[in-house]
C-alpha cells in the first residue's frame, strides 16, 4: 500500500510537466489546426531561460547585491522566464507558422520539426554540449506522511501545475480573448467577421502555451536540475500524446491526459522491469485511443476550413 | 455615394470568378444583386469583407477610404462593414450570447454594446430566451436572427447579406427581413445577395444581376421585377 501511494506521488509530480506541456500542444492544436511539434523544444528553452535567470539572481545575492531569499528567486525566475518565453513563441508562430497558415497542414508540420533542431543544435552553439546545473533555490525537505515521503518541491510543483491550469481554463472560458480562441477552434475562417485579427489570437496563443511550457521547464529543472539541449523531445512528444488524449478544444482534458499518462508511465514501471516501461505503457494509451479516438472531452465537431 | 466598387476582380487560382464588376451603394440604401449559383455572388461580398483577396487593379472605395488597405477585422472594427456569411456561420460551441459579445471584440463603447445587446433581443425576442444555450442547438431560423444579430453588432454602417432566406419557412423569412427593414431603417445600409430573386428585388431599391462574373444588368428593383429578361431567367417566366 505505502508503495502504492508513494507510485502515486511520484506520477503526480511527473503529470504535471506532461500536463503543463500539454496545454501548449493542445491550445495550438484546437484553435490553430497546427502541430507545434517545436513545442518540446520551446520547455527547453524555456528551462534554459529559467536557468540563466536563477543563475543570475542567485549571483547577484551571493554578492549581495540583491539579497533575496530562494523561494522569492524561483518564483522571480518562474514568472521572468514565462514572461520571455512566451515572445520566443510568438517568434516561432511569426516567422515559422503564420507564412504557412494556407499552405498544406504537412508543410506546417514540418515547420515544427525544423524550429525543433534549430532550437536544439542553436542552444548546442550557443552553450556548448555541457551539461547545465539548475541552481537549488529552495531547501529540500521530506516529510514522511505514513511511510509516505512526500518533498516540499513535489508539492510545489503539483501545486503549481495545477493552479496554472485552472488559470488558463478560466482565462479560456471566460475572457473575451478566451472567446476569440474557442471561436476560432469552431471556425477560424470567419472570425475576422467578428472584428477579430486571427495573428492577434494565433500570437496570443503561441505566447501562453509557450509561458506554461517554460513554467514546466522550470518546475522539471527544481525536480531533475541537470538541463540539456534535447531534454524537450521525448517529453514533448509524450505530451503531444496527452493533448490528443485529452481531446481537441478541452484544457482540462489535456491536463487531466497527462497526469494519466504519469500514472500509466509510473505503474507500469511499478510492475515491470523499467526496461519496459514506455513500451507497456504507449501500447495501453494506443489501445485507449482506438476506443476514444475523439480523446476523452474532445468536442464532437470538426473544425470548417473552407469558407 | 459610401461604397464604390469599380473594376473588381478575384480569382481562385487560375479560374476567375470576378471579371471586373462596378457597383455602388448609397448611404441608408438596399441594393440586392442576383445571380444564380455559382455567378461571383458570395465572392463579391467576401471580396468586400477581404476575406478573399481582389486584384490589385480592382478599386474598392467606402467613405473615401480605400478598402485595399484594411484587414479583413479592421473592415469590420473600423469601417463598420458587417457581414452575415453564407450557412450563418455561428460559433456552434459558443452560447448565443458569446457569439454576440464576440462580434464587439474590438469595440469600446461599453454602455452602447449593453444598448446594442437590448436591442438585439427587442428585435429578435426568441434570442434572449435562448441568450445561455449554444448557438449550435438553435433551430434554422433562430441561427439565422442570431446571425444577423451578430453582425448588427459588429459594424453598422453597411450590412452585407449572403442568401439570408437560405433554408427558412416562408413565415420566418418574413421575421428575419422585416427585421433587416428595422435596421435598415435605423440608419443601416444593406447589400444583400440572393438566389430568391423575386424575395429579394421586392426587398431591396436599386439591384444587379451577376451571370459568370459579370455585372450584366442594373436598375431600380420595380424596373428589374418587369424586365423580360429577368423573369425569364431568374423569376420563373
């Protein structure tokens, strides 16, 4: 039983990253008909931006010049880093998508890949192959809760994922801006009909899933503090996973699809060698999709494309 | 004169839709062009609205304002042309109302909107009943008020109409065009365009007929209704 439990705080802590970077894939995915396949790279970058920023701060206190406590720098660094993450999506969506809006979905998609590996191998020039810390900002501590050791940073880091997917879910349903994109999800054609700029909510779009990525960039660098180039890919794709799980227009799907694929992930490892993990694990989410292939809330319509 | 179009020409990919048509409208005017499926109708009206892109020889001029340098949002925000698109269009995943507060997005004028919003739901009163169900529940005629509720919201100087009477029983199309009449006769120019050729010369002042992309014929409406021509081809003999 303690082992069980302990599994689950474990997939807890693992969801969330999936589920913050879900959010991202999926917002783009419903409301611009797009694979941002660069996404897993855009958490990257934003973990590195995460870094620099920490590293600086904490530079600065060591000195101090700016004598601030540790969790006051992680949450510095966490809002900074969305801040400037989100205009390195709203750079990828203007130079990389918004020339292809018309072209075909394919040339689209392979736009993704390529801002993928431009982002990869440009942060391998610009840093170099060496593996990069992330500071340890705040002093870990674990509690034992019935044989049950839960650590400061696993609840911060659910916590935080959590209240940014309400945030988003709120900022979704019930702003003007959130209106915009669940119209455009519907019928992006003849939003401009509203007096609405279609760039103005693709860019808007690109800069807040990008801010959740790097939210998860950084909660991933305080739970695994070594960072490198191609640390987005294989969890970029397994969010990817759950953003279609969750289904196309629901952001509580695509949460709620990634802390199931932690589940998933971390039971089967449980129970089988590691060596098995995502092989076991994938083949139960494939299995899942060919019985919901719409995901679990996603919305019964198919976006209109013609005018 | 608000809107002038000369010269107008669109084409998708190598086929030509447009051939290069003139028309205008005058302030507070009703001014219908009929065609048959497939002349350039729609095409004419989302040549207006920029959602299709006009040759850069064609001359689109509203209130002095040269239609070629504005965005197919900016059409709506800043000149105030709205536009009712053919099959309505609505934000099905949206309420009734949400499709309306979307079509004020870039507007300001708080207290107007609220006005506006009343207003809407006078003219159209089974809206309101409907103001928290989504907009794809609605029957054929409620999505065809709401439509036309949405646009009267988004910009109000020029309404541009495509097939309204689309799909409505008789008894509704009356409702949704004595409500156009209402919001012309508020100050709302109109551009309708119809296949109901007979429906929408009775409707309208002034009309065009459009064959393959060309303006062929022009004139008042009671004219356009008596020339042979005309009923032979569009009002059934």
């Amino acid at each position: 039983m303690g082992e069980f439990f302990q599994n689950l705080v474990n997939a807890l802590q693992y969801g969330s990253f999936l589920a913050l970077i879900a959010l991202g894939y999926s917002m783009v995915y419903s409301i611009l008909m797009l694979f941002n396949f660069a996404h897993g790279d855009i958490f990257m970058v934003g973990a590195y931006i995460g870094f620099g920023i920490a590293t600086l701060l904490v530079t600065l206190a060591s000195f101090g010049a700016l004598a601030l406590p540790g969790w006051l720098i992680l949450v510095l660094t966490i809002i900074i880093s969305m801040f400037l993450t989100s205009f390195v999506g709203m750079l990828v969506e203007r130079i990389g998508y918004r020339p292809l809006r018309e072209a075909p979905r394919a040339s689209a998609a392979i736009t993704g890949l390529m801002i993928g590996i431009i982002l990869e191998t440009g942060n391998l020039a610009l840093l170099g192959a060496k593996r990069v810390s992330f500071p340890a900002l705040i002093e870990s501590a674990t509690y034992d809760i019935g044989g049950v050791f839960v650590t400061n940073k696993k609840i911060m880091i659910v916590f935080v994922s959590i209240i940014l997917t309400l945030a988003l879910h709120q900022f979704v349903t019930k702003t003007k801006w959130g209106m915009a994109m669940r119209a455009m999800a519907f019928d992006y054609l003849v939003v401009p009909l509203m007096g609405v700029s279609i760039n103005t909510i693709a860019r808007l779009t690109f800069a807040i899933g990008s801010a959740l990525a790097a939210a998860a960039g950084i909660l991933y660098g305080v739970a695994y503090p070594v960072l490198e180039p191609y640390m987005g890919i294989i969890v970029g794709w397994k969010a990817f996973v759950a953003a279609i799980l969750g289904g196309r227009g629901s952001i509580l799907g695509a949460a709620l699809a990634g802390f199931l694929l932690g589940f998933i992930e971390i039971f089967v490892a449980m129970i089988f060698p590691s060596t098995f993990r995502d092989l076991i694990a994938y083949s139960i989410v494939l299995l899942i999709l060919v019985f919901r292939p719409h995901g679990f809330f996603g919305e019964p319509y198919s976006a209109k494309l013609r005018l | 004169m608000m809107l002038s179009v000369e010269n107008l020409q669109v084409s998708y990919g190598r086929i030509k839709a447009l051939h290069g048509i003139n028309f205008k409208i005058d302030e507070g005017e009703i001014v219908c062009i009929i065609g048959a499926n497939g002349a350039g109708k729609s095409t004419t009206l989302r040549a207006i609205s920029r959602l299709v892109p006009a040759s850069p020889d064609s001359t689109m001029t509203f209130q002095g304002k040269n239609l070629l340098d504005y965005s197919a949002d900016k059409v709506v925000s800043q000149l105030g042309i709205s536009h009712v698109p053919e099959g309505r269009r609505l934000f099905g995943n949206l309420t009734v109302m949400e499709n309306l507060r979307l079509a004020t997005f870039a507007r300001k004028d708080k207290e107007q909107i609220e006005r506006d919003i009343e207003r809407v739901f006078s003219i159209f009163t089974r809206l309101e009943e409907r103001k928290s169900q989504k907009a794809g529940t609605l029957s054929g005629g409620e999505q065809q008020m709401l439509a036309v509720g949405r646009a009267f919201m988004s910009g109000r100087k020029v309404m541009l109409l495509d097939e309204p009477s689309m799909g409505l029983a008789p008894l509704l199309m009356m409702t949704v065009f004595k409500a156009l009449q209402e919001i012309n006769q508020e100050g709302t120019a109109i551009l309708l365009v119809e296949q109901n050729a007979k429906l929408a010369l009775k409707f309208a002042q002034r009309g065009y007929v459009l064959e393959n992309g060309n303006l062929v014929l022009e004139g008042h409406s009671k004219d356009l209704l008596e020339d042979p021509e005309v009923k032979k081809a569009y009002l059934g003999g």
